[in-house]
C-alpha cells in the first residue's frame, strides 16, 4: 500500500510540475493546493483496492492521505517530483507514510476508546 501511495503521488506531482513553473522549490499556493487535492483524492481511491486498507473509516483514511499529501508537499521540492529521485524521495514517503498511518491509528483509538469509532 505504501508503495502504490508513492508511487501515486509522485506521478501526481509529475503531472502537476509538467503543467505548470517548476522550480527547485517547494509547492505553494494553487499548486501545492491542487497537489495536496489530486494526491489525498488518488490515495482514496487506491484505498478501495488494498485488502490492508478497505476496512478503515473512509473518515479516518481520508485524514491518513491529508497527511501524507501535505507532508510530501512540505518536504519534496518541485525538482525533486520531476526527477523522480528516489534516493532523495524515497525515505520521505516512507517516513511521511509511517507517521500518518501511526497518527491515523492513534486517532482511531482515541475514537475507540471515547465510544465514538466512526463507521464506514
């Protein structure tokens, strides 16, 4: 799952530099909005196909893929999406993956534990 995430928002973030100014800066404005949109939107729907995934509020996932799309947005450069770096990328996704997973579960847990876990 987290590897089909990366590769989704990567080629998300292709897509975007390819349409628009890329400079070796972080997105901003409308193109980190519309990066942060077209990758939560992507990681939903990967979300239906992961048998590791289906079971979790669409909720709760949704918060998991805000996460992860505005942590990339954060940490990766334009430059860095375009050339498809995975040395440089790499350890970001994998990083921004684990905390918002671990972030998504602590959430659940806190609605779990308060009687308030949320159904699909």
């Amino acid at each position: 799952m987290k590897q089909a995430l990366a590769i989704v928002a990567m080629s998300f973030g292709l897509a975007l530099c390819a349409s628009t100014e890329c400079p070796a800066q972080y997105l901003t404005g409308s193109a980190r909005e519309n990066f942060i949109k077209g990758t939560t939107s992507a990681c939903m729907r990967a979300k239906a196909n992961s048998e590791e995934t289906k079971t979790i509020p669409n909720s709760l996932f949704e918060g998991n893929c805000r996460c992860y799309a505005n942590t990339l947005a954060e940490k990766i450069t334009a430059a860095d999406m375009q050339s498809d770096n995975r040395a440089v990328t790499g350890p970001i996704l994998k990083a921004a993956a684990a905390t918002c997973y671990q972030a998504m579960k602590a959430e659940a847990l806190g609605l779990y534990n308060a009687g308030q876990y949320p159904k699909q």
